[in-house]
C-alpha cells in the first residue's frame, strides 16, 4: 500500500530533472558554486573591508578568517573518505550529502544576526563553523561532476562553476559592502541568508540520477563493504606520493600562497593609508572579477576542452607575471594612490582565471582512482592551505615586506609554475 509520502517522492521523480541533462549540470553546478561565491563576497571582501575600515589590523583580520578557512585545508580528511566509502542512497550517491551540508550551513549562517561588527573573534567562529558545512557541500558537488560530467566537457564545466563563483563574490561584495556601511551587520546577515537560500535550490530540487528519488532517506541495495580507513590512508598516500602528484601538490600550493600574499596587504594599504571608501573598494574588486571569470572563463573553459590544459595555464601564468611585475614597478614608483585602480585590474583579474584551467587537468588526474573524491580534495585542500598560509604571513609580514617585493615574488613563482608545466606530462590526462 503507497503512502502520501511514496506518492509525492515519485510524482517529484517524474517531474524534476536529473544530473544526465546537460542543462540541469550547468545550472546546478553554476548555481552551487554561486552560492558558495555569495558567503565568500560577503565575508573575506565587504566585511573584511569595512573591518580594516573601522581601524582593525591587517593581521587581526587575516588570523582570524584564516581561521575560517581551515576546514577546507581539512576537507579532504573530513570528507573525501565519508564520500567516498558511503555507497549507494535512494536520492543518489553524493547528493544526501549536498542537502544536509546545505541545511547546516543555512543554520550556522543564522547566527550572524547574533553578532555585532566588533565581535572579530566570533565572527570567525561563525564561518568557521559555516566552512565545515560549505566544504563538504563542495566535496559532493565535485564528486557529481567526476561521476556525470564527459571529460570533453570539463573545461566548460570548470569555466561554469568559477562564473557562478565569482558572479556571487561580485554582486555579494558590491551589495554587502554598502549595505553594511548603511543598515548594519545584523540586516546584511538576514539579506544574505535570503541570497543563499535561493542560490541552494537548484541543488535541493535536482535528481542526481533519473532513477533516484527526490526526498527518501535509506539506502539502496546492500550495506556496502567499506575498505578500512587506515588502508584507505594508505592507498590514498602511496597516490599522492607519486612524484606527479606530489608536483601537483607544491603547484597548487604555492599558487594561492603568494596571491594571498600580496592581496590583503594591498587593500588594507588602499584603505588605511590610500584613503579609500571600503564599499568603493568592493565594488570595484566585484567588478573586476566578474568582468575575468565571466566571459573570461568561458573563453579560457572552451580553450582548455580544446586544446588541454597545459596551453592556456602557461599563457595565464605568465601573462599573470607580467602584471604583477608591471603592479610593483607602479608600486614601487609611488603610483598607488592614482593608479590604485590599474593595480587592482592587474593583479586581480588573470589570476583568478587560473583555477578554470587547472581544475579539468586536476579532475582528470584523480579520475578512476580509488578515492578520487579525497585525492581532488587533497589538491583543492592545498590551494586552500596556500591561500590561509599566505593571508596569514601577509598579516605578520605587512610591517616589514615591501609591496613592490611582495609583487614581484608573485612574479617570480608564476613564471617558475609556467616553467614547470611545460616540462613533462604534468597536467597530461592521467599519471
């Protein structure tokens, strides 16, 4: 005998799309990442700028939303063998995962109407707790594309997924960073949990495959057998012990490690002792990086699908070099305050183009390995160890590094990564 609850999850089975339409990936995946893009405009852009505004330190800052991203440093221990040990469910594989992530992470970003803009220490406790949520929602979301997504189409995918990111960041920072300087933290919290809430629907509303069921909890089929953690470990480490993986690993790193570098001092240099209006700033880092991860990743995504990977990331390794060695003469020759705005094109806009070609060629070298969700994870994890590592020496070094020395050691590890994945079969399809 069918019940209520039987008859709604098929009549929703019938009608809602699955991950095996093309249209239902983009839009899910784009969707997904442009709310993760919302959380992140709004915390490390507009409140951190209207922190270092109201007088707070660069490195009271930097340590204290380094804390927040420690979970995504930690994701692949977290995560990737929860997911990738977890069997079958009758809503699908990985997406019982994305809908509980989603409803944690919905109830830690409430919590931001509890706190005052003075509170540095529990707002980074609160997205703290919101990263734990948000990371493994990531981690799902990218074991959905290595399990639906054509190879031929990673590219495009990537270049969807860095769109809805950075279209989140930009009108999250361009919005929050005038309405916390107008209404207050306590309503840009509730504006920004309205924003995310409808940015996760398309996740909730989505069937992983067409023959799952939209809300039934259980599993389907047999109690999987579940490979030991410790040999999973194993596995896993002799993996990533491999010199190619271990290249990979030191890439991705040092990447997001001198970005963060240079990024944190610059602005508070733009707020603090340039003069500048934080919610001025934000909009135009919002701009800035909608203008590159818009029409640029698509481009940059069509490329890659066409040509591989190694191609468009040496181009944007070096054209990113150029600009950051071309920012600190600026720099360098008191030109900070005029051409405030040209640094910022330069130094912001090619780099966060990166990531659409690496990600395929990091997709692809995890494929068909036992826990391929761990061993992308553990490359994601290590842009994201780079990037806290390198917004946490920023805050300790800005008294004593030069801005023009900070650019041009940017320079020069971008030039040495281009080095490097031009030689050999780095980036090549598997290895």
């Amino acid at each position: 005998m069918s019940t209520p609850s039987d008859a709604l999850i098929r009549s929703a089975a019938w009608t809602l799309p699955s991950l095996a339409t093309r249209r239902a990936r983009y839009s899910v995946f784009f969707a997904t990442y442009l709310y993760q893009g919302l959380i992140a405009g709004f915390s490390l852009t507009a409140l951190a700028n209207h922190l270092a505004a109201r007088g707070v330190s660069a490195a009271e800052v930097g340590s204290h939303f380094a804390l927040a991203g420690l979970p995504w440093t930690l994701q692949p221990i977290l995560w990737g063998p929860v997911i990738d040990r977890a069997g079958d469910f009758r809503m699908g594989r990985r997406r019982p995962f994305a809908v509980a992530a989603i409803l944690g992470a919905h109830a830690t970003l409430a919590l931001l109407l509890l706190a005052r803009p003075d509170q540095v220490g529990l707002l980074g406790l609160i997205f703290l707790a919101h990263s734990l949520f948000a990371s493994l929602l990531d981690t799902a979301c990218d074991r959905m594309i290595m399990d639906h997504v054509p190879a031929l189409e990673l590219g495009r995918v990537s270049a969807c997924t860095r769109a809805g990111f950075v279209a989140g960041t930009s009108l999250s920072a361009a919005i929050f960073s005038w309405t916390l300087a107008t209404a207050g933290l306590a309503a840009s919290a509730r504006w920004l949990l309205a924003a995310a809430v409808l940015a996760s629907l398309p996740m909730l509303l989505i069937r992983e495959a067409p023959g799952d069921a939209f809300a039934a909890p259980g599993r389907r089929g047999p109690v999987p057998r579940r490979l030991p953690f410790r040999r999973f470990l194993r596995r896993l480490g002799t993996a990533l012990r491999r010199p190619r993986a271990l290249r990979l690993l030191a890439l991705c790193f040092a990447l997001d490690g001198v970005l963060g570098l240079f990024e944190l001092p610059f602005s508070v240099d733009l707020l603090q002792r340039q003069g500048w209006d934080p919610a001025a700033l934000s909009r135009l880092q919002a701009g800035l990086t909608l203008a590159s991860g818009t029409a640029g990743a698509l481009a940059i995504g069509l490329w890659a699908d066409k040509a591989g990977a190694v191609r468009p990331l040496s181009a944007l390794l070096l054209a990113s070099a150029a600009a950051f060695a071309l920012a600190g003469v600026m720099i360098g020759a008191g030109l900070v305050g005029p051409a405030g705005p040209m640094i910022l094109a330069l130094t912001d806009m090619l780099p966060g183009l990166l990531i659409v070609a690496l990600m395929p060629a990091l997709l692809q070298a995890s494929r068909g390995r036992a826990g391929a969700a761990t061993q992308f994870e553990v490359y994601m994890a290590a842009m994201n160890l780079g990037s806290v590592a390198g917004t946490t020496l920023a805050g300790w070094l800005a008294p004593v590094l030069p801005l023009p020395a900070a650019a041009a050691f940017v320079a020069f590890v971008f030039v040495a990564a281009a080095r490097m994945i031009s030689r050999g079969d780095l980036l090549s399809p598997r290895g």
